[in-house]
C-alpha cells in the first residue's frame, strides 16, 4: 500500500509540474538574482555622490603592480639617468636567460642578434641608423631610460615588457656590449 501510494503521489507531482500554460510566472526563490538591476558602467547613478556609477581612482593612485619612473622623458632624464640609475637585479642566468628571450622578441629585429645594429629590418633598408652597442657610451640607466621612453626612432617599449623584463633586457643588451 505505501508504495502504490507513493507511485500515486509522485505522479501527481509529476503531472501538476509539467503544465503547458507558460502565462503564468514560475515560483522564483531569490527574485533579486533573476531581475537584478541593470547598470550602465557610465551611466547616471543618483546612488553616488558625483552621480556616475564608475567611480576614478583618486589623484595619485598607483595601479597594482606598477611602479613610477621617477626620470623625466628627454636628454635631461637620459642623462640623469645614465649617471644614477642601477639595475636592481642580481646577474644571474635566470635574468640573463629571459632577458635575451625578450631582446629577440622586441629588439632584435632591428638592433640585431648580436646587438650590432643589423636585424633583418635594417638589413631590408626599412630603417637606417640603428647603432651597435659596442660603438655606444652606454650604462644600466641609459638602456632602461632608452626602453621606457624611446629615443629618435624607437618608440617605447614600456607597455610590452614589465619592469622586471626590462632590466632583463637591460642585464642581456650590457653582455652584448661586452662581447
């Protein structure tokens, strides 16, 4: 008896769940996570203060992860730093590895493989003038000043290569000098 009670109640069940009229709206358990309110990142919010619902981050915030250049862009931040900035990296082969992994992505193609201004774009006549690293007065902060910012032709290389693969670069571009 219990069981054809049972069999009875389920399909019941089953019967009165499986209903064809789609008028009426479904039992909702949380109804604020089935009709959230809809917000435009940059529309008008009257909730907030400026009435913008993205709010900016405040004068002088520094994103995560990112630190400021303190050298200005120019000849004056180029010699400042030629003069006073040091890598803050050990020598290592770790460095040294990613460092030349990163020179033959970005710098290579035209500064070459041994850094003696003859990468394929030079060699297509695509640009003239890119010097060789041997012929050139140059230190740990020159180099980095050179690749955050850019001189003549190059552009800068700071938004492709992390601080730390910077110095890399760096670490890689003086063992070439040395050659």
């Amino acid at each position: 008896m219990n069981k054809i009670f049972l069999a009875f109640l389920a399909g019941i069940l089953l019967l009165t769940s499986c209903s064809r009229d789609r008028s009426k709206p479904n039992i909702q358990y949380m109804p604020d996570m089935y009709v959230s309110i809809p917000y435009d990142p940059y529309g008008i919010n009257d909730k907030m203060s400026d009435g913008m619902v993205a709010q900016t981050p405040p004068i002088g915030a520094i994103a995560r992860g990112k630190m400021p250049f303190s050298f200005p862009e120019g000849l004056e931040g180029y010699a400042l730093a030629k003069d006073s900035l040091k890598s803050p990296l050990a020598v290592n082969s770790a460095n040294y590895n990613n460092g030349k992994k990163m020179y033959a992505i970005y710098c290579a193609i035209c500064h070459g493989e041994k850094g003696d201004g003859q990468g394929n774009l030079v060699k297509r006549e695509k640009f003239f003038g890119v010097p060789a690293f041997k012929d050139r007065d140059i230190t740990d902060g020159s180099i980095y000043h050179v690749i955050y910012y850019g001189r003549n032709m190059m552009g800068s290389h700071a938004s492709q290569l992390t601080e730390n693969e910077r110095w890399q670069v760096v670490q890689y571009v003086q063992k070439l000098k040395n050659k």
